[in-house]
C-alpha cells in the first residue's frame, strides 16, 4: 500500500469521527493526514519519517488552529443567534414560569422561562425574548 493511501484513510477516519463527535479535535488529524499524505506523493522517506511528520503537524494544528477555529465558530453562532431571535416578538404555547414553558417562533416549540421574577404568562400571550441560555429563550411580557 502507498504511504498517501494510509494517510488519506487517516484524514477521512478523522472526518468521520468529527462528524458524529463534533469536538474540533479529530479535524486537526484529517488537516495532518491530508498534508502528510500530499507530501508522500512527492518524497519517498520511510513510513517512520511520515508519522512524525503527522504527529508534528497535528500538534501544530491542535495548539494554533484548534483555538482560532473554535473561538470563530463560538463568535459566528452567538452572532446569528442573537441577530435571529433575540427582540422578537413570539406566542406562548405552555404557561411560562421561571421552571417551565414554551413558545413557538418560525412555526418551531422552543423551552421558554421568564426573564425577570413575575407572574407566569399564560398560553397565547404575546412575549418578546430577551435572551438565552443555549437552547432556552428567556421571555417577558408586553
């Protein structure tokens, strides 16, 4: 077997894993694998030269990219997030307490919880949405 075709299945064996465990972790591995296997195209070194080179250019990827990557994605959902629901006026579906309720937005059922100590909002009332915590929007009334 050619040394790219190991590194190759490497690449797509990190891809994989990435795709079902998405830790942007296993990305930094089919970045390395990718590189490797372009550079044993082009060199004819020992298998041992390449899994170091791998094992270099994964730390390199894990210690440099990973963090840009991540701080990227965190910043563009916050964003969108934000941008997309926050301020709008939605319908309650449940009663809204600090434990428990929900509203609908864009035809979707989202857990709702009020923003600030009150009453509970019954179903049907108009609220608009303050902020969240991750898939939770906090709501107060009109």
């Amino acid at each position: 077997m050619e040394y790219w075709m190991i590194f190759l299945i490497i690449a797509i064996a990190a891809i994989i894993f990435e795709i079902f465990a998405p830790s942007m972790f296993c990305i930094n591995f089919a970045f390395a694998g990718v590189i490797t296997a372009i550079l044993s195209v082009f060199f004819k070194w020992k298998l041992s030269v390449f899994f170091i080179i791998f094992a270099i250019i994964s730390l390199i990827s894990i210690i440099f990219i990973k963090p840009f990557l991540v701080k990227l994605l965190k910043k563009d959902s916050k964003n969108d997030f934000n941008s997309q629901y926050i301020d709008k006026i939605v319908k309650t579906i449940e009663p809204v307490t600090q434990n428990s309720g929900a509203v609908t937005i864009y035809d979707e059922r989202w857990e709702a919880r009020l923003a600030s100590d009150g009453e509970e909002i019954p179903i049907g009332v108009d609220v608009k949405i303050v902020r969240n915590d991750s898939l939770v929007l906090y709501v107060e009334r009109l």
